[in-house]
C-alpha cells in the first residue's frame, strides 16, 4: 500500500460531503463545474459513469489539486421506465415526476470515478440501488415540492431529508442514495493500490 493520500471531491453535494465525513473522512472539495447538459440520449447507467469521469478528469487536470490526490467525480440519477431522471428543472416538472414515481420502485444509479492524481490512473464503477416509492396525496406532493429541497438534487428525493418519510424501502447501498456508495468507493480506493483506513481524518483510537 501506498502511504495516506487526500481525497478530493469533484461536487458540490452537501450530502455527498456529508456522507464521507461520517465515515470518517475529510474531503477537499473543488467542484468540477462540468456541463452536465452535454451528455444526452445515453441510457441511464451510462449516462451517470460518463458524467462521473468528466468530474473527475476535470478536477483531476487543475493547478491548484493537492499533491497525490485521489479526486472522486460522482453523478447519480433515478432511472423510472427506461429514463434517466436528474435533477427536475422546475416546482411543475417536480410535481409531474412525483406523480408518475409514488406507489411504484425506481433505480437510484449512482457512476463513481476516482483519478490517482500522482499515477494517472482511473478506475469507475456504478452503483444501483432499489428505490420504493410511498403513495403521496396530492397534497403531500405539492407540500414537499414547495419545500424547494426536491429541486436540488436527482430524482427529486431525498432518503436524509424531508423525502425520508416518502421512501417505504431500498434494496442496496442506503448511502449511494444520497450520493456515494461508500462500499464502492472502498472498493475504487483498494484498486487503485490505497487504504481506504489510510483516509480516515483521525488515526487515534475509536
């Protein structure tokens, strides 16, 4: 193994960010500021491991990136009948997709891409997840999406939010749900030759 390297985080997501610092590491974030709107027509796996990659390449190629770093590019979106669901553009398209996904199951795909800085290597794997989805009123759909938080991110859901209680299951990884599959990304970690326990932002004793 490798000695410890930082983590850097291609995203913005305060869940994402959120998520890595419960499992005990401390992320960089520089956000990609990639155009996610020039991936189109691919389907939804595709599309979310391709955007993934371009995160991560982005930060990866920049200046300002801390010695060695490992820079994680990650892009999630619900795939419901074939289509690839991201963030909705606006409080109608938010209503339109909650009543076409309450009482039914959809796939929350989740395309993780880590970039060794110092090798150049890649390695990039998908994660799914099975969404079931509450039978929301009409009320409660108009109730949540005037809450804004189904506007900020993919699938117009959240599992660590108010969405929470709009969820009746999952089938898989819970965290790749609200945005990084921290199994996977282990997996990413040990590929590329590092620890993944190296990570942790505290050595002491837990």
């Amino acid at each position: 193994m490798t000695s410890p390297a930082p983590l850097v985080l291609a995203s913005a997501s305060p869940a994402r960010l959120a998520t890595l610092r419960s499992a005990g590491v401390e992320p960089v974030v520089i956000v990609s500021g990639v155009d996610e709107s020039q991936l189109d027509g691919l389907p939804p796996a595709e599309l979310a491991l391709q955007l993934a990659e371009l995160k991560s390449a982005a930060v990866a190629a920049r200046d300002d990136l801390p010695a060695g770093a490992l820079v994680l590019g990650c892009d999630s979106v619900l795939e419901l009948d074939g289509a690839a669901l991201g963030k909705p553009a606006g409080a109608d398209e938010a209503v339109e997709r909650w009543r076409s996904m309450r009482g039914r199951t959809g796939v929350l795909l989740t395309g993780h891409c880590l970039t060794d800085s110092a090798s150049g290597r890649v390695a990039a794997a998908t994660a799914a997840t099975t969404v079931h989805f509450a039978e929301l009123t009409d009320e409660e759909i108009t109730a949540y999406v005037a809450t804004g938080e189904p506007l900020a991110v993919a699938g117009a859901f959240t599992v660590d939010g108010l969405g929470g209680a709009f969820v009746t299951g999952i089938e898989g990884d819970h965290h790749n749900v609200v945005g990084v599959s921290l199994p996977l990304l282990r997996e990413l970690v040990v590929e590329l030759g590092h620890s993944w326990t190296a990570l942790w932002a505290d050595q002491g004793p837990r």
